[in-house]
DNA sequence: AGTATCCATGGGAACGTGCCCAAAATTCGG
DNA sequence: CCGAATTTTGGGCACGTTCCCATGGATACT
C-alpha cells in the first residue's frame, strides 16, 4: 500500500506539486476552484501529509520526551494525560520512558530521547545529582528540559514545575497532631530526592515547634515501593518506639506500611494514623482511605508542557519556576 | 545551537559527503585510516544522525503508537515495558495513547496515530466492535494492527496476543468452590468486552457444572474501575442475596468491591472470599492481598511488540494468535 | 609498458514538502 | 485596446541522508 503524495496528486490533477501544496496549506494565493479540486482530490485519494518531510524541513521532529521515575502507580498516569492535553491538539508525539528510579537508566533515556530528536523533554529524576551533567548537556545541545515534582539539587537554569513540599507536609504534621499525635513518626524518603528533604524538614520543622521531635521517629527507607513502605513499617515495630502516627514521603510507601500494620492486627487509625503525600487514587482504594496532601497533577502535567513549548518556541526565553498549590485532604485513616 | 550534519563534517574533513556516510554506516568501500579520521571528527563536533532525515529515506518513521483503556492502573504500564523491551533497543519510538475506556476517544486516537505516520498500531480495546470499520480500514491503508488483551468480538485479519479468559476463570471459580464456597458471585465486566463475556462464561460452566449456577448472583458492571467496583458490592448487599465469595472481572473492580464490603465491617475472607483476574501489584497492595489469575502482562506486551515487527518487516506475512498462560495465585482474600 | 582489476573517493539523484522566484493568465485603468 | 497591476500557476532548490554510478589512482598480470 504505496502512500499518497503531493507528487500523486499533482499527476492526478495535471497541477504543479506548488499549486497543490498552496492548497493544502490554505495559501491566499490561490484560486479558490483550483483549492477545492485539490482537496477533493486529495480526500479521494487519501491523501496524508508525510510528517518525516515535514520534519526534515522544519528541523523539529514534533516530539516531547518524558521522563518518568515509574509507571505502576496512577502518578506519573496523571502527569501524562496533563502533559498530552496541551501537546497532542498541537501536533506534537508524547515518547515515555520509565527510568525504574534508577540513575544509569534515567541515563540512558535521556541520551536516548535526545537521538530521537525530541524537541524538549520533560523530566521527573530519580536522584537530585547523579545525572546533573547529562541534563546541562543536552540544553547546551539545544534540547530544552523541564523539570516537574523532583527538580534537581543544585540550581540549572531550566523550567520547573513543583508544589511547596516543605510548607504542606509541615500542614499535614499540623493536622495529625491537631487530632490528638504526639508521637507522629516519619518514613522519609531516599535523601536523594530532593522532595523527600523538602517533606522531612516540612515534617521536623513543626515537631521542632511543638518540642516533640525525636529522631528516633524518623526511618530513612531507601526506595519507593510498597514494599520499602512494608519494611519500613516492621522496623518501626521493632525497634519498640512509641508511636501513635505515620507520616509518609508518598502513598506508595505510606499503602505499603499500612498493609504491614494491619496485618499486625494494628487498628488504623485507632491505634495509628497515617498520612501521606500525593495525590492519586491510590488513596481512595485502600481501607481505610489515606488522608493525604493532594497534589494537582494533571494541572502540573499541563504547567510542564506549557513551559516547554515556551523554550521550544522561543530558545531565550526565561526560566521559569511555577509552584502549584496542593490541597490537604483529610480521610479515614487519620480520623476516627 | 545548529546540529552537526554529514556536510559539517564533509567541510571540515574536506572530504565528500557520500565519503563521510560511508565511514558512518560501515561501509566496506572506505579506508581504515579516513574512516577513524571521521569518526574522530563526529565524536568531536558531536555528531548525530537526523532521523527526520532517515524516516524520509527510508519511508518509515520507526515509531509505533500503543492505545490503552487506561492508565491509571499498572495493568497498562506492565504491558507497555514490555513493549519497550523489545522495540527501544532496535531504536523504536513508543507513542501511548489512553481511549479512558471511551470508544470515541479509541477513534480518534487511532486517527491520529495514523497521521504520525506510525509504523504500527498495537491496542488494547475499550469496546469489542465500536472501532471495527477504523480497524480495518487503517489496515486497509497500510498500517499493520495488532490487537491485545482485549481483542475484537468478530474476526479481524491482524495478529492477537490474548490468555484464555475463559479456561482461567473456571479454574478461579473451581478454587473457590475447593475452599468451600458455594454462593459464588461474579461481577461481570461490561459486555461490550469480549474478555468479560469469555469470563463470565467460564464462571457459569463451572457453576453450572456443580448444579450451583443462580443468575441473581451476575451483577453486570457498566465499568472497570474502583467506584464500579464498590457499586457493583453495594447492589449485591442490597439485592439481599446470599453469597459467601465474588469473582469479578477485574482487579480494580474487586478492589472496589472489598473496599465496600471492609466498610460494612464485612470480613474478608471469613464472610466473603474475593477473587479476581488481572496480574498487577494492586492486588498485592491491598489488605487482605488479593486472589487472582496472574497474566503475564511484560510477556504480553513483548509478544505483541515481536508481532507487528513481523507484519512491520514483511506485510505479507500471515496473522498470528498468541495464547499465553496465566497463573492463579491464592492469597490472604480467599484463605483462611 | 600497457591493460585489466581493484580500491577509495566524488557527484548527484532521491525521499516529500514548502517556499522563493519567475512566468503565465487574468483584471483593471485610461 | 494596450500597458500596468494583480492574481494564479509552475520551476526548482533546500532540508540530511543513502546509494548508485562514475572517476581517478594504485596495483597486478601479461
């Protein structure tokens, strides 16, 4: 099935291949019978402009690289249908790649996705350093980047997308102990993710205000999975601290620590409340539902395509770092 | 920042542009000593092919679209890693479109993954028959389908990667009854799914084979997710049917389900068993863990991806249909 | 030494499209 | 009714790459 060109149809028609391009473009310069002819010509024979041409003309391959930390959780879903609703109207292909939350292969999609030559990419890390060198790279290459939710340690000039992870986890530390914790313990993430600093200071901060902050409280898990959040869930139990609350990096790992806890016979939130971070459904389809800080991230998704395109559109234009407003929302497993 | 072409390099080497691309490509019609010479020189100004460039070549745009239900389960994203398992490395972009369980949605974005030009289609359907004239008709022009999981309810000339619903669904329904139980619901999914006709088929053959087959125990669902899930339990409480166990068609809607029923203070499994059908982590995240039929959803994905590479490298070549085995695996939902 | 063979390289067309420039066809003003 | 202005069309180049064909030079054989 051989495709159709401006070639055929210009056969076809006995018209210059100009002609006929001056009618599929809509150009004012021509004549209005010879633009229907065309185009009814062209829906006859099914004709389909060939994006690769397009392409090596316009020296942009209409395509946004994505990268992404994980994809089994509904969070990176969301971003996605945040990031396709401004970019597929306009054209432009959506390539993901999962990085595993792994450095080496955060890596290597990067590479990868600029040999694809994407236009921009937009990018979630998996570690706030370990790929610095690569992302100022590909910009001084000419790719632009976007950062969105974990944005790199140490400042690059770059578009980013975030909530104030400080400010609402110290909110939802608020919120526990203004039902009644005292000993509100902390499963922290890796302190290679930035926003995992971010939450755990947000979290210390307010028990440092209320003069009951004891590192003890404090497990460092060294992933993100439900099975980190499991784990570090057992080690609370064992190391026989007092705690009567949980306030975790991300669902993930608070789901993961709470499934621990109720096989233990632990009542939630009777014996003890959990609370997390996110913003997905993950947390309405556990039981009990899991009180968490609310990101918003379709809209983040949607931030994070705009600022691309404005760098794509506009190589000078500046910098941009948007921070979106994230909603607490209290459920069953923080409330009796 | 301009990118590196073939010519750049043919000026700054004083060498023909056609010399250059041999070096590129392996050619054997070059000198050992000019061929480092460029390469030397493509490492150094920082070389990189233009696909655009290649796609136009060659006709091809080396990118395939994938069009899922939805995302927002690991359901979709197992299958997608597995898709790229196979197609990254030979250098394939992966274009993901979500249908949000919409038929009309599908349409277009199986439209629209026609204008990029993919290579190849591979879907996962939203409705057995809705899409069927597009189907055809994108083959028809030229673009190789391959449908998985979810395939067409009439035969379709294109390549199937599918588990036999069916068969699993009646071993589910045997353990249940093995463990005892003998008023067996079943959410049905909604049947404009091939899948959860062949599964509630499975489910009445067993059932009606122990002469224990009572249609008050079909809740057919309109969705597949968690709500219709909880909906779908609801109906059953409030039907004021006896049942000791549900079988549903998927994960999300068990999931949905058990969160209903762990609200009524329902016991799970000491009152009611559930079990279900998928092979994500979801059904391992939740408490009590979840019973389910396994599929090998990366393996699934692999094989649909080795399939439209079949039909992408030779159009000719004759349709298959891969039935892959899936495994029960019995958790804390179904054992005491 | 002359010719045939082989190797390394250069020239240029092609993929499909848009756009610049020129040419043809039409309209307009006097 | 003729030249000028305007509209409509055609020709051809460019984007970056590969590959066929041709060319030049070196080597081998008679």
């Amino acid at each position: 099935m051989k495709r159709v060109t401006i070639k055929d149809l210009s056969k076809y028609l006995l018209l210059s291949t100009s002609t006929i391009s001056r009618a599929l473009v809509n150009d004012k310069n021509i004549h209005p019978d010879t633009k229907k002819k065309v185009l009814d010509a062209a829906e006859k024979l099914g004709y389909k402009p060939n994006t690769a041409a397009l392409n090596l003309k316009y020296g942009q391959s209409k395509s946004i690289g994505v990268v992404v930390p994980e994809m089994t959780t509904p969070f990176s879903s969301m971003l996605l249908s945040g990031i396709q609703n401004i970019l597929y109207p306009l054209g432009y292909r959506v390539i993901i790649t999962p990085s595993d939350e792994t450095p080496s292969i955060e890596r290597k999609n990067l590479l990868h996705l600029e040999e694809f030559n994407v236009d921009g990419i937009i990018i979630n890390l998996c570690h706030e350093s370990y790929n610095d060198d690569v992302y100022q790279q590909i910009m001084d290459r000419g790719t632009p980047l976007v950062f969105f939710d974990r944005i790199p340690g140490k400042s690059i000039d770059a578009s980013k997308v975030m909530v104030n992870d400080n400010i609402k986890a110290a909110l939802m530390v608020e919120h526990l102990i203004s039902t009644g914790r005292k000993r509100i313990a902390h499963i922290m993430g890796p302190s290679t993710i930035r926003n995992a600093n971010e939450r755990a200071a947000g979290y210390q901060r307010i028990l440092d205000k209320h003069g009951i902050f004891d590192p003890d409280l404090v497990i460092k898990s060294e992933g993100t999975t439900f099975e980190h959040g499991r784990i570090a869930a057992q080690q609370l139990l064992n190391n026989k601290i007092k705690f009567d609350s949980i306030f975790a990096f991300t669902d993930t790992l608070a789901i993961g620590a709470m499934n621990y806890l109720l096989e233990q016979r632990i009542k939630i939130p009777e014996q003890i409340a959990v609370a997390s971070f996110s913003g997905t459904e993950l947390a309405t389809i556990v039981h009990p539902k899991l009180t968490s800080v609310e990101q918003p991230l379709v809209q983040m998704g949607e931030v994070a395509a705009r600022l691309i395109l404005e760098k794509i559109n506009d190589s000078t234009a500046a910098s941009k770092t948007v921070i979106l407003d994230a909603e607490l929302v209290y459920r069953a497993s923080t409330q009796l």
